[in-house]
C-alpha cells in the first residue's frame, strides 16, 4: 500500500475542519489558564491515550523553562486502580463523573474527547459538568453525537473514520498547545 493516498485523505479531512472551532477552542483554554482554572481532559480507548498527552503537552510542554510558575493547571483522569474500582462498584459510566465531584470547581474546564460524542460515561460527565457550572469543549469525530449537542463550545472533526478523527485530534492538540506555549510566554 502506498502511503500517498493516506495522507491526501489525512489533509482532505485536515481541510474540512472549522478553523474557528480550533481558534475558539484557544480561546476558552487561555481564559481557563488566565484566571486559574483547572483544564480537566477526558477521553476513552484512543482518545483516552489522547486525552493523557494533550493534559501533559498542556501542563508541561507549554513551559519555557521548569522554574516556570505561570502554567496551564491541565490532567487527564489516569488512576486506574479508581477508575477501574469506580468501574467494578458503580459501573463504568460513572469513572469521569466521580473524579470531578473530588476535584473540580466552577468555571474549571473539561474538554471531552470521542469520536461518536456519544459513550455514556463522557455524556454523563458532561450532564454533571453543565450542571455544576464547569465550561466544556467537546473535541469529537462522526456525527458529533450528544456530547457536541450538550457542551459549551464545540471542536468537531467531519470524519467517520474513527482512526483518521483520533489522527487528525492529535495534530490540532499538538498545533493548539505549540500556541499556547507561545501566547503564555510572549
């Protein structure tokens, strides 16, 4: 197989993605980094993997140096022995919800990444999220699904592709936080 047909389709999709969605997805970022806020980045399966590297690149590889103090207060909700306790006791819909009842305050933001927007623990944590006044970016693929419909702002990539959506998330996490690195630090 040819790898050129891959990425036309990569940039294809890359092309159709609404570069106000990005801008804004920025925006919200920086106005949680502003006042203080935590950015809470959850995910499952590709978009958990996702969801751990865009919460480091954000926390650390927005730094210029190690002494830095202004930082992008950024984690993905990674304790698997909780979350698979969560998952065994109460039942799996419920790993995102309980870590934001323990940590989470308002005007904090979670960003939801899924391809389908529609697994219900991502939709369940989303439903407390708006219930508790904590913004939300919901980062996802297809249709969008519920969580596009439910959250604050929307980062929606027009691909049913589920391992093209989790590429292309990838690149605009990267390019997202080599800005933020930028704007924090200029």
């Amino acid at each position: 197989m040819e790898i050129s047909p891959y990425f036309a389709e990569l940039n294809k999709i890359l092309d159709k993605v609404d570069h106000n969605q990005i801008n804004n997805f920025m925006d919200v970022l920086y106005k949680a980094y502003e006042n203080g806020k935590m950015v809470f980045v959850i995910g499952n399966g590709g978009s958990y993997a996702n969801a751990e590297h865009f919460a480091q690149d954000l926390a650390k590889g927005t730094l210029m140096s190690m002494e830095q103090t202004n930082r992008i207060k950024a984690m993905s909700f990674s304790n698997a022995s909780f979350m698979t306790a969560q998952a065994n006791d109460e039942g799996y819909d419920t790993v995102f919800t309980q870590p934001l009842i323990s940590f989470a305050n308002e005007g904090d933001l979670l960003v939801i990444i899924s391809g389908s927007g529609n697994s219900p623990n991502v939709v369940k944590a989303l439903e407390y999220a708006n219930a508790h006044g904590i913004e939300s970016v919901s980062v996802t693929g297809f249709s969008g699904g519920k969580i596009n419909e439910i959250s604050t702002h929307q980062m929606h990539v027009p691909c049913g592709d589920m391992c093209m959506v989790e590429s292309v998330h990838s690149i605009i996490f990267h390019y997202i936080a080599t800005e933020m690195k930028q704007k924090i630090n200029s």
